[in-house]
C-alpha cells in the first residue's frame, strides 16, 4: 500500500493459526484475496477418520463434505460481521481495516497493521516469538506416543483449568448458585471476590482504580440509603 502496489498484486495467504471466523475477517480486512487454513482442515479431517464427527452428528460424512460445511460456516459469519458494520460485500470489506489493536505494542502495529489505531500496549515481537516457540513445541515434541494429543485446547471457547483465562469459571457459577438458592450472604461475598479477581484477568476495567479524595466526602446521613435507590430499578 505504501508503495502504491497493492492494485497490481493479489495476496493468498496460507495460514496455520487461522480457525474461527474472527481469524478470517481479519485477515480479509487487511488486504487478502483468499485464504488457505490448511491446519483447520487437517484437524477436522482427523476428528472426522477418529470417528469424533460422526458421534456427534449422528452420520458419515467425506473429508470433501466436511470441509466444505467447514467453509460455509465461516463464510456466514463473515457475512454476520459484516452485516453488523453495514457491509455488504466483501469486496468493500476487504483491506478496510476497521479494526483497533487491543494488546499490541507499537513496533507490532506500525510494521504489521500500519495505520491501525492502537491505545493499548501489549505484546511484542519477542512475545509472540515465544508463543510460536510453544506451539512448535507442542506440534513437534521431543518424545510422542500414541496418546499424543493432535490439537491441544487451550481454553478458548470452553474453561480448561490452567488455560485460557475467562471472567466466568466453575468457582464463581458455584457459589452464585449457592446465593441464588440459598440467599447465602457468604456465598455471594466468596462469588464476587472471585469475580473481581477474573475481572483483572480479563477486561480492560478490572484495570482500573477508583480515585479518593477525602477533602470531597459528604457525610454519611447525607447519602441517600440503599432501601430508595433500589426502588427505581
């Protein structure tokens, strides 16, 4: 683009990591012409031969077949997401880069996504050197037996203990069921503590602290009490 090539050219891209449909609306919304998730494929592809696609949807399917619902999927939720920014086609959308950077520190952004608007620092080069490293590692381990696992989840879209952080876990379902059923006082304190300490983890708020000044408190009496707030909702 900086060297007004990009006209002239078509971009494919190859990719490994690519897999969900977010995956693929960024990669068409900085500049692709198509896409090649050749580890996607290989995944469902041995789930489908280990028997896994069948035990769930209750019949056979061919590699073809499942590849191709694979691929009809993704393409309707590029259709969804486009849908929501009022796109209609993807030739609008493609190189868009409607996009913000969240956790990318700057020499990322201004080398990889020139132009993308970045407010939150984050992972850099050698972060996500580190990352491939583990991956690599986990593609080509040192000792592999037939227990092996082929893709290891790591917690992205169902809790793993040890995984991906979520701001819901067993723990805080727990104990607000436990508050729900029992309007237990207690339970609803240790649900909120956990919350709170998720928060952190996973949001941009749980960063954030509150500013006391002690000059500007007002006395308590002059708090209006709890029992007329909650009146209002």
């Amino acid at each position: 683009i900086g060297t007004k090539q990009r006209p002239k050219a078509a971009i494919f891209a190859e990719v490994g990591d690519a897999k969900e449909v977010h995956d693929y609306a960024t990669i068409f919304g900085y500049g692709c012409d198509g896409v090649c998730p050749y580890m996607a494929y290989e995944a469902i592809c041995k789930m489908n031969a280990d028997g896994m696609v069948e035990a769930m949807a209750k019949q056979e399917f061919t590699d073809d077949e499942i590849i191709q619902n694979y691929r009809k999927a993704a393409a309707k939720g590029l259709l969804k997401v486009m849908s929501k920014m009022g796109i209609s086609t993807l030739q609008s959308y493609k190189g868009a880069q409607v996009f913000e950077a969240v956790g990318l520190a700057d020499e990322v952004v201004d080398r990889c996504f020139t132009g993308t608007t970045t407010r939150i620092q984050g992972s850099d080069f050698e972060a996500i050197y580190r990352d491939l490293e583990r991956f690599h590692e986990d593609a080509f381990p040192p000792h592999t037996t037939e227990e092996s696992i082929l893709v290891r989840s790591d917690g992205q879209f169902h809790y793993r203990d040890g995984g991906e952080a979520h701001l819901n876990t067993p723990g805080t379902m727990v104990n607000l069921q436990v508050a729900a059923r029992t309007n237990s006082r207690e339970a609803y304190k240790e649900f909120a503590r956990l919350t709170n300490e998720q928060n952190q983890k996973v949001t941009l708020r749980g960063q954030l602290k509150f500013k006391f000044d002690p000059s500007k408190a007002i006395p308590l009496d002059e708090v209006e009490p709890a029992s007329e707030i909650v009146k209002r909702f």
